[in-house]
C-alpha cells in the first residue's frame, strides 16, 4: 500500500478503529479516450483540502465519523487481469477483517475487484451503477476488464437480477437491448431512483459511482464526457436517500483531473466523496 501525501480531509489516523476506509484505486490501462483516471486519488485528496469537512446539505461533519485514508494500491503499471486481482485480494482480506471500503478511482475496471473480493469474502451485495455509460460489452480492446465492460462482470459475480443501473445515456444498441432483456435500466428520471433505492432496503448494496453520470458541463474532467446528465444538487437527494440503505461498499471513479485545467473537476469529486461518507457510514 502506497501511503497518501495528503490524506483525505478529516480522516483520522487511528485506523484500527474504523471500520470504513477509503483506498485510492490509481488505474488507467484499458482507458479508452482519453486518459488520466490515475491522477484522480491524488487530485481529490488535495482539492479535499480546499473544501471544509461540514456538510451544509445534510448538517453532518465529517470530523464526527470514523474514517481513514489507506493510500492507494500501487497497480497504475499492471494489466488489467493482474489489476483486477490484486484490489480483489485486497478486498477480500479487509472484508474478512470486518471492514469496509470507499474506493476513488481510478477508471471503472478498478470495480471488478472490488465487487469480487466482497463476493469471496461471502458478501454478495446488490449492485448499484449510477453512470452515463452502460459498461455491458462483453469486452472491449481485447480483454474481458475493461472499463467497458465492468458491469457485465459484476452482472456475473451477483446475478444481472441484483444489479440496478441509472443515468445512462450512451451506449451500443445491444447494451440497450440486453439491459432491457435483463431488466436492470431503470432510465434517467431522479424519482425512478430514488424509489428504487427505497425497495434496496435491507440488502448488502455496493453503489458505484462513474462521474460521468454529471453533466459535464459542472463536471468536465472525466476519460468519456457525455452531454446532459445529472447536477450536484440532485445528487445530495440522492445521497439523502442514500442514508436508509447498508452500504457494504461503494467506489467513485473515472475522475480524470488532466481535462480541466480549471481543477474544479477535482474539488466537486471530493464533495462528492464527502456527502457519500456522510450519507453510509454508521
Ligand atoms: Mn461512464
């Protein structure tokens, strides 16, 4: 483990005693536009040093829970398989060890692992997928982990009846028909997620988050922007609702902070972060 420069805001130090950590996931092999998703865990960890650890939305803050930052999983160098595998591993080992895990991407094949090594570890969590992509190719530039074909993957390791995808509004013509056929697009109307989340209840949920799935125009330092998309504002009902679910775990990705040279991307990913850690940790 590659120990943070700059650990994320209010995070405390005594980690024996948290259960919840975050892990910077620094990947970006199979990225296939426009690289840079590595830089993001450093990016967020010091924008978060810009934004305060009090939420104004929820009247949380974040000096009250009991978090801490890891550092990263040096995996930026291997193929995707090896990646894949090692964050797997990782998983597995701090599941089995009663902990949880916020994982910052990273591109989104980082989530393979992650939801594998919960699997292994006898955890099989309901997938929620909020992103402006469906990630259901088969696969994609030659491999099976891609950030491409993510939630095919997890479709396999959960069941595609146990994974929910919302927001998406880019995609090939069979990913459309095959998320119809297996019922897991709920579309991109705030209401059809909010009541979705509502019949999560009771269920181990893993939520990924693409940051993608904002609209690029508050949110452009992202590997694929697509136009349109979800605002900051609705997010923080989503992460209201957020609140009466157990998450086992969650990860947000795809933050490619190169692709703004306004480094506003990086501040709004690590309110992001801060209202998700206000929103599932107990
Ligand atoms: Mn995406």
């Amino acid at each position: 483990m590659l120990k943070p420069t700059f650990p994320f805001l209010a995070s405390k130090a005594d980690s024996a005693a948290c259960i919840w950590q975050l892990v910077g996931l620094p990947y970006d092999q199979t990225s296939s536009y426009r690289r840079g998703a590595q830089f993001g865990p450093e990016q967020l960890r010091l924008a978060s040093d810009s934004i305060e650890s009090f939420s104004p939305y929820c009247r949380k803050d974040l000096e009250d829970l009991r978090f801490f930052d890891a550092g990263d999983l040096p995996i930026a160098q291997h193929p995707p398989q090896q990646a894949v595998q090692e964050i797997s591993d990782y998983y597995l080992e701090q599941t089995k060890a009663g902990k949880r895990i916020l994982g910052i991407g990273g591109e989104h094949t980082v989530t393979i692992g992650a939801v594998q090594g919960l699997v292994q570890a006898g955890v099989k969590p309901s997938v929620l997928h909020l992103d402006a992509h469906f990630d259901l190719r088969q696969e994609y530039t030659g491999g099976i982990y891609s950030h491409a074909s993510v939630i095919r993957r997890l479709a396999e390791l959960v069941g595609a009846e146990n994974v929910i995808q919302w927001g998406i509004r880019s995609g090939e013509r069979s990913e459309f028909e095959l998320a119809e056929t297996q019922g897991s697009y709920i579309g991109c109307d705030l209401d059809s997620l909010l009541s979705a989340i509502d019949r999560l209840r009771g269920k181990p949920i893993y939520f990924t988050l693409d940051l993608d799935v904002f609209d690029p125009a508050e949110l452009p330092g992202v590997g694929n922007p697509e136009p349109g998309g979800l605002k900051f504002f609705d997010f923080l009902k989503i992460a209201a609702q957020l609140t009466r679910l157990d998450v086992v775990g969650a990860d947000v990705v795809e933050l490619s902070p190169i692709w703004d040279t306004t480094g506003r991307s990086s501040i709004f990913a690590a309110e992001v972060v801060r209202e998700l850690l206000l929103a599932i940790i107990r």
